[in-house]
C-alpha cells in the first residue's frame, strides 16, 4: 500500500527525540507505513490488545479526512506499553488573537475511536505507574509541538477511559448499542425489539435482498453519493461529511478490515448501504445511508440484521452499532432496537495551554455572538 503524506511537520521549540524502546517512540504515520520494521512493531504491540480502530491501514484512510497528520506514538515501559495514534491540527486563526510566529496545534483522536491505549505488562504490573509514566513523557512532546488541547474519543469495547481519570477530564458520552454475538442466532433475533422484528419480516416480505459487496470499491461513487444525501437531510454537522477519495481508500482495503453491505429491490435498484469496519474481536457500523423514497420498505432494518447473523458466524464477538448525536433521537432509537446491551462511551479533555485556549474561546465568543458552543471541545474550532 502506498503511504500517503499525511504527516503535518511543524516548528518545535527543539527537535522532537524519536527515543530507543524503554521510552516514547513518535512517528508520522506516514513513515510507519512506508518502514517494515516500524509496522511489524506496532502491528506486534497490539496483536492481542487492540482493534481496527489501531489499524495502520485503516489509520491511512482515515488520514484522509483529518485538516492534519495522523501520528502513532508507541511508549515502552516496564509496566506495559501504550499505544496512542492521534491527529496533530494546526489551530485556526482567530480574529484578534496574536498567534506566536510557531503557530499553535492541537490534538484529536482519528475517527472515530481509539485513545492511548494502556497494555500492562501482566498481572502484577502497576497500570496506574505506567499510565502517569506516559503522559509525562507526551506531555513533553506537546510542548514541543505548541499543543493547545487534546481531546480523545475513547475506544468503548475497549474500555480505553478507564484509569485515565487523574489526566484528563473524562466526560461520559451517549451509551453506545452493542449486539452481543457470543450468544445463539435465535437469541440474538429475539433480542430485537418487536418493532424492529416486524420491520425485518416486512422487508422480506416486499423482496428486499442483501449482499455484501464482492469489490466494495467498485461502489465507492454510488456510496458516497448515498451516503451525502442521507446527511445532507439530516442536517449533519460538516465532520460528519467525507471526499469522495476517503470512501475511495476506505473501501479499498482487506475484507478482514471492511465490508459493504448493499440493500437492493427485486429490480436491482439500490435502497440502502452500509460499511462496517472490523478487527479480530469486533465489527464495527461505520457509515450509512439510505434512499429516503425506500424507507417504507425498512430496508436498513433487514440490512443491520443480516450483518448481526453474518458476523456472528466469523466468530467475532460484539456487533457495535454506536450511539447518536442528543437531536438524532430517530436514529438512537432504530439502533436500540437491535440489542438491549451497551457500551458506556466516554470522552477526555485536556488543556495544555491555558493563556492560548482562553484567547481562542473569547475570539470564538467574538466572532460568533449569536451562536453557542453546543458543549463541543475545544470551543475555538467550531464557528
């Protein structure tokens, strides 16, 4: 796979040290993917631990719709290790704040999940020792980077918030629905609700059929579209919208890490879609869209309940649907019907410079008298 240039290369108040194992080892992503040895040592790290969401080649795709570089920071420590790929941004201008001529980053987790990831090195490793032993070992590095704020989208099957507290300012997000696939396939059905069901019944009464893509690249045109028009009528906010050459890469990597599942009618005509991303342990709904003139016909319903069973046969063992944002109350509530089961989902905040994050917040507040902040962090990015 060729590497994409993905690395963002900023000023640093000295060279940042790309230290020997034993200590913080950061590297652009780029340069990971372009060095055997470099991936076999991530790839090796995570073998047991991590998720797709940790994935060097799904990390490339997702570099793709970052506005910076995608970088994997790898910490070795007698305790364990602690595995963190994270976007660094440049920090827009504001107008009236004074921006030093370095120029100010911060810090965000690749979409969708991840955070650092804690590996203890066994049973009686100290996990807490080996968690403060990293972020004082980052938090020297963001100062090189002129780092503002970080904030982290923790892995919820994961679990990956947890032992964080003392560092960042873990705020819980939306619960998120998970289909427990450990269980039988007749369990499984009758964990739906009964409207959800009623609505796989009436799909396969009116000829809605299902396939996973053979190519998935081969339909990344047609999914894009779909999917733009889906979030266009839902009035998504514009993270949630992808280039075309996102869906191009994504939809171009191993089946062992996607799939794409395709609703269609008994005239071959396109109703619904779905791609899931997937590791050894988890698969995960990535994106969606569904034609809205097809809705009656509940073609999604009949489509999340294809990739359950599908799944469950490849021995994976949670089927993760997400959760929602707090006006999507539509779209919460069709994932609730698939599973009562959950993940609790969280996210981390930190300020690292204080004088900087408070300057650009005010000239957000200036610039935007009539709007408010929505609870979004850092404030500063979102106008």
């Amino acid at each position: 796979m060729s590497s994409r240039a993905a690395s963002l290369r900023v000023p640093t108040r000295r060279p940042v040290r790309l230290v020997a194992p034993g200590d913080l080892d950061i590297q652009p992503l780029s340069d990971v993917l372009a060095s055997p040895p470099a991936r076999r040592r991530w790839d090796g790290a995570l073998a047991d631990a991590g998720d797709v969401y940790y994935n060097l080649d799904y990390l490339w795709s997702a570099a793709i719709h970052e506005t910076g570089g995608v970088h994997l920071a790898l910490f070795e420590h007698a305790e364990g290790l602690v595995a963190y790929p994270f976007v660094l941004r440049p920090v827009p201008e504001l107008p009236g704040v004074q921006v030093p001529q370095h120029g100010w980053t911060d810090v965000i987790t690749p979409f969708e999940f991840g955070g650092p990831l804690a590996v203890p090195a066994g049973d009686g490793a100290d996990a807490d020792a080996l968690r403060a032993a990293f972020i004082a070992a980052f938090d020297a590095y963001l100062r090189d980077v002129y780092a503002v704020s970080e904030f982290v989208r923790f892995h919820p099957l994961l679990a990956a918030d947890v032992g964080w507290g003392p560092h960042y300012d873990i705020r819980h997000s939306r619960d998120n629905v998970v289909i427990d696939l450990t269980t039988d396939e007749e369990s499984m059905l009758a964990a739906q609700s009964r409207r959800t069901r009623r609505y796989v019944r009436q799909a396969l009464r009116r000829g809605v059929q299902i396939e996973r893509a053979a190519e998935p690249v081969q339909l990344a045109a047609m999914f894009h579209d779909l999917y733009q028009g889906t979030m266009n009528r839902l009035s998504a906010h514009a993270s949630y919208f992808f280039p075309r050459k996102y869906f191009d890469a994504l939809l171009s990597l191993s089946p062992e890490t996607v799939s794409l599942y395709v609703a269609r009618d008994d005239a071959d005509e396109v109703l619904s879609a779905g791609v899931f991303v997937h590791g050894r342990r988890f698969c995960h709904y990535h994106l969606g869209g569904t034609r809205p003139e097809f809705g009656h016909m509940h073609p999604t319903h009949l489509l999340m309940s294809t990739v359950a069973t599908d799944m469950m046969h490849t021995g994976r063992s949670d089927f993760h649907l997400g959760g929602a944002a707090q006006n999507q109350e539509g779209l919460y509530t069709f994932k609730c019907g698939f599973s009562e089961g959950w993940a609790a989902y969280s996210v981390g905040c930190r300020v690292l410079e204080p004088g900087a994050f408070q300057a650009l917040c005010e000239a957000w507040d200036r610039a935007n008298p009539h709007r408010q902040p929505g609870g979004f962090f850092p404030r500063y990015r979102y106008a």
